[in-house]
C-alpha cells in the first residue's frame, strides 16, 4: 500500500495520527489524550478532506 495512516504515541505519552505516503510523512496531527480521538480525527480527515478548498497564499 502507498499510503496509510498511523496511529502512535508520542514521548508525552499522548496518541498522534499521522499520513504516509511511500514512507514519507506528509502530515501529522496535534496530540490526543485517547486513542478512540486519534481514532475519530482519522474519520473526519477521510470525510472532509474531499471537500477542502485549496488557498494560494503567494
């Protein structure tokens, strides 16, 4: 697969998400206190992201 997301815990102790694509990290998330919210930020990013409107800011 070229692309995932990733659930893990950072050195806080606190559950980040973040989205490779060919094992590069394209993005990742601020810091949840609970897995099941790392969890839901995944399902909004997969049901917004489609929608998302591109801004140029040069």
């Amino acid at each position: 697969m070229a692309h995932k997301f990733e659930v893990y815990k950072d050195g806080k102790g606190e559950f980040r998400v973040r989205f490779k694509y060919n094992s590069e990290i394209i993005f990742s998330t601020e810091g949840y206190a609970s897995k099941a919210g790392a969890h839901r930020s995944i399902e909004s990013i997969r049901k917004y992201v489609a929608d998302a409107p591109v801004e140029d800011l040069e």
